[in-house]
C-alpha cells in the first residue's frame, strides 16, 4: 500500500496518492502552476496512521494544475402547468485538473 492522504478543496474530501489526476472545484491559476493544500484531514501508509482535528499540523500535499475547464452541460427546465410559464437555462461547471506530486507529512 503506498501512501496516501485525504485533502479537504472546494468543499469536498478527497483521497490522493502521489501521481493521482483529480478533478476539483475551480482554483485560480494557470496551466503548470503548483498548488499546495495544507488542509490534511489524513494520512497513512503501511507503518503508520495519522488524522487531524481537524487537520495535520504541518502536513501538506503538493500537486501541479494540469488544465482548467469546465464540465458537461446540464439542462435545468422548470414550468408552471396551465400557465405558460417555461424556463431553459444551461449550466457549465468550471473545473481544476490537478496532478499530485508529493504527500509531505
């Protein structure tokens, strides 16, 4: 079992190892840019376990922003029986592809 950790971004959880391609809510930079994410809820290995209350003091997880998006469209329709009342709208979520690189902990 290599070592993982679980990150909290954008709201969620999120299980990583190292090398991991994840997509996540949208963050601000470019293509190549190297993020950090100090909120570590989590991390083991085969010797040892550790968790945070709520986050690892210290620990850090380290990844590179592959691209930025946006996701497949959604359709959101709503109406009113009898009264002539129809609404289209289409949504597009924005997303981060993130690859990670290092778990320090």
């Amino acid at each position: 079992m290599e070592k993982y950790a679980v990150i909290l971004t954008g709201g969620k959880q999120y299980r990583v190892q190292a090398g991991d391609e994840i997509f996540i809510e949208k963050l601000e930079g470019e293509a190549d840019d190297v993020v950090t994410f100090d909120q570590v809820l989590a991390v083991a290995d085969d010797e040892a376990k550790a968790f945070g209350a709520p986050y690892i003091e210290g620990a850090t997880v380290t990844g590179k922003i592959v691209k930025q998006g946006k996701g497949k469209k959604i359709r959101i329709i709503k109406h009113k029986a009898k009264k002539g009342y129809r609404k289209r709208q289409g949504h597009r979520q924005p997303y981060t592809k993130v690859v990670i690189e290092a778990i320090n902990a």
